[in-house]
C-alpha cells in the first residue's frame, strides 16, 4: 500500500500536483519550456514558463532573456497580463532593429547611459557606439537585448519554479573588454514573488551595469494610462542631470522636487511639472538614490498600487539606485499583445541598477568588475492585490 501511494503521489508530481491529506489536490508551482520561433539570423529561442498556485504566470524568451507576459489576479480575481509586450517573436526582432525601447529585457554590458559612448577601466579609455546622441544607451547597438541566451537549467526548489540563462559576452563586444560571462536566474515562488538574480564573472577588468526593462501597467496591458497609480519610492536623494541625461555627478535630496516620492503619490499628479529635469525627459526618466546599504539583501526601493485593479508589487533589491520611466517614448508605433497601440505614459519601468555614467564619475558607486570578482546582485517584483 506504501508503496502505491508513493507512486500515485509520484506521478501528481510529474503533472504539477502533489495531494494533502485525502482528497485534496493543490497546485505546486511548475516550470515548462517550448519553442517560439527562430530569430532573422537562424536562432532558435524558446519561451519558459513559469507558474504558481496564486494563479501567477510569468513567460520569459531566451531572446534578450526578455519577461514576455506577467499575468496576476485582480482584487476579484481576474487575471491579466501587466506587462507591455508582444505575442510573437517578430515583436522583439523587429523593435531591436528599428533601435529598440527594450521591452522587457536584459540590459547590458552597460544599462543607462555613458557619456558620448566613452568610459575608462583603469586608467584606459573605451568607447561602445552612441545610440541615444550624443551619448551610447544600453550597451550598444547589439547589447545584452539582441542576444539569444543559452537555457542551462531549470526545475522546481525550494524557492519555487525556476530557470538559468546564460549568456558569454567575448572580449570587445560593443567594445566593452574583457570575455564575460552572466548567469541570470529567474525564480517565481508561491510567495508571489518575482526575483532575478545576476552573477557576473569577468577574465579582464570590465565595467557592468545590468537591469531589465519590463514595462508594467498594474491595470493591465494595453489598458491605457499609468498616470492614476500610486507610487512611493524609498529614496531621499537622486542624481539630476543635463539636457542630454548624463548626471552632472551631483546627489541632490528630492525633497521640494516633482521626485520626492517619499510618501506615496499619483504619479499623473507632478507628471506635468515644467521642473527643467521633467522637461527634459518629457516625463520621469531618472536615477533615485534607493535608502539603504546596496549589496546586500534586498531592500524596499519602491511600490505601486493601481486603485482600479487593486493590485500592488513592491520592488526589492540590493543595487544602489532604481531608474522610474513613465515610457516617454512610447508613441502609438507598437501594438501590443492587446492589439492596443502603446502611447507615452502607458507604462512604468522600475530599472533596479547602478548610476547612469558611473565609470566617469568616481564619487558614484563602482561598476567596475576585475578577474576574481564576482557581480552578484538580485531585484524582486513582489505582486499582490487588495
């Protein structure tokens, strides 16, 4: 009899099911992987899914190891995806070749800006091309977003369903040194928590700077403005820039600013603000200085709450600043998996990194990384609803 019920609980496992007590089935988080396509040059991709038993599913592509959909239960239960993106391949590659806005994915060698492509490594200059001019935007024209990563491994543990890219970046790629090689490790738990974890690992010294760039609308794709959600951000400081985003190398106290988000505001609230740094970027678009030692566990950079939907997501994490873009860019140029064009302020993007331009800054935290070291840093999306 043991032995029966070993195998019957065996084989509910095998499905994503395990039982408790009699009669009762629940859903253990599950991981699957299935092709999607192959990229203009021939490259397979896949796209990993990954869910848990509070109805959360997360789907990532290899390509640019992009979050392609997020979907999470309303306040009654009504699951929509709250990420913007697309239902094909052809979404992604064809973005990356009219220059990109990143939708979703891994940012590297270096996210954010350096100043005219410029950067040293000690005491040495380099140049990664200029994408954003004057000055180069996320790493270059073929950065870590326009590379398919390799799938090592994935499964179900303790944490919850999970899977590994891996992408090696060869000496003078976009013209960063030094052969480096990324694991980034995503992980859905029932704890309706999102993490990604990075590691880095460098033959020579190197600068690095990695994010993701989802865009997130907590009202659902395609469903329009961002502006009605509350946003509080943990940051006192943040690091104001020139007209060409490039910080001026000051931390400045948002108090008194359209960025003080200490307490929680309505992000449409100050989106309109004629302050130069909003006019700027036609929006926000800037580095908080997140509250806390980095480095170390994650800690609380900011959350958003939606009042229409009821869902909320904290964002946790052990880098030094969080980047907040309401999607200035966004134009009505792409539609999304809605089939709804995309316009400027439809979603927000929560970019958990170092210092735009740090390697030309050497009061800003360091990015540079040498043989021995190792980038180690992880970001959380942590979803809920009321």
């Amino acid at each position: 009899m043991l032995a029966s019920n070993l195998r019957k609980m065996s084989l509910l496992a095998s499905v994503g099911l395990f039982t408790v007590g009699v009669g009762h089935a629940v859903a253990a988080p599950t991981v699957s992987s299935a092709p999607w396509g192959t990229t203009p040059n021939g490259k397979a991709v896949k796209i990993l899914t990954l869910k848990n038993d509070h109805a959360v599913t997360v789907r990532i592509i290899t390509y640019g190891g992009i979050i392609q959909s997020v979907e999470t239960p309303d306040r009654n239960g009504h699951v929509q995806d709250v990420v913007l993106g697309f239902d094909t391949l052809k979404g992604y590659t064809v973005d990356s070749a009219q220059g990109g806005l990143f939708f979703g994915a891994v940012i590297g060698r270096y996210a954010n800006r350096l100043a005219k492509g410029n950067f040293p490594v000690e005491g040495k200059e380099y140049h990664t091309d200029v994408t954003a001019p004057p000055n180069a935007l996320h790493g270059g024209k073929r950065g870590f977003d326009k590379q398919v990563w390799t799938l090592e491994k994935s499964g179900v543990g303790a944490e919850g369903a999970y899977v590994t890219l891996k992408l090696v970046s060869p000496n003078g790629d976009q013209g960063f040194p030094g052969t480096l090689t990324t694991h980034l490790t995503y992980t859905l738990g029932n704890d309706d928590e999102l993490s990604l974890h990075y590691v880095a690992t460098t033959d020579a010294p190197t600068v690095l700077n990695l994010t993701n760039h989802s865009y997130w609308n907590l009202n659902g794709e395609g469903s329009g403005s961002i502006e009605p959600e509350v946003l509080q951000i943990n940051a006192d400081s943040f690091t104001p820039t020139d007209a060409t985003s490039i910080p001026t190398g000051q931390v400045a106290p948002v108090a008194g600013t359209p960025f003080d988000f200490t307490k929680p505001t309505v992000i449409g609230d100050r989106l309109r603000s004629n302050d130069p740094q909003m006019m700027y970027a036609r929006g926000y678009d800037i580095n908080w200085v997140v509250n806390g030692a980095y480095g170390q566990a994650p800690r609380l950079a900011g959350k958003v709450y939606d009042p229409r939907s009821g869902r909320s997501m904290e964002v946790l994490t052990s880098q030094p600043g969080l980047q907040v873009y309401t999607s200035n860019s966004l134009n009505g140029g792409y539609a999304g998996i809605s089939g709804h064009a995309y316009r400027q302020g439809d979603a927000v993007a929560f970019e958990a990194e170092h210092y735009p331009d740090s390697p030309n800054h050497p009061s800003f935290p360091t990015t540079e990384l040498k043989p021995g070291e190792t980038f180690d840093y992880t970001t959380i999306f942590k979803f809920s609803n009321k």
